[in-house]
C-alpha cells in the first residue's frame, strides 16, 4: 500500500514557518518522499504498518493548517498518470562576436 499526505500549512509567521518545516522534517524522517510540493508519499508493506505511519503524522500534525492521508493499493499507485509540462524558455544569451586573426 502507498500512503499519500497531503497538505496545507500556513507559513505567514516564523512560528508558522518552523512548524511547518518540523512537520516535513518528521516526514522526511518517517521514510516519506516528496512527490510535489506538500504531497509526500511513503510504501508500506502491510496495513499495520500503514496504521503505524498514520498515528506516527497524526502526532505531529501542526496546530494550525490541513493535512490529509490517502491511502492506494500498490496496483491503484501503478495506474497514476503524470504529465510533466516543458520548462519555462530560457533567456537565450547572446554570443559575443568572434574575431578572426590573419
């Protein structure tokens, strides 16, 4: 199974901002990866390490903000579709002109 967290803190005050940073931190550390920004995603090999996970972000969900968790069976995981758009064009830099010595 796959755990998805989704979420939405608020980061106007440096209070905020460190709460949420503690709150990616503890993710990262719990074995979460980032897929997008605030969309992290871990495997678990089981239901009860599934519910492990979940009690483990709900102690340290942040007192403000949302945070949701999605749980998907590695088959539903499989069957994602992801677009990834082209990058933003780039400035094309000019080239100096080269001077040729006879």
């Amino acid at each position: 199974m796959w755990l998805f967290c989704f979420f939405d803190l608020p980061t106007a005050t440096p209070e905020e901002q460190k709460a949420a940073a503690l709150f990616r931190k503890n993710l990262l550390s719990d074995g979460f990866e980032m897929m997008q920004f605030s969309v992290y995603i871990r495997f678990c090999g089981s239901r009860q390490t599934l519910e492990v996970h979940k009690k483990r972000i709900a102690s340290c969900v942040p007192a403000k903000g949302l945070v949701s968790l999605l749980a998907v069976t590695d088959k539903q995981f499989g069957d994602i579709t992801n677009y990834v758009g082209k990058p933003a064009k780039q400035r094309i830099k000019k080239m100096p002109q080269q001077l040729e010595f006879f």
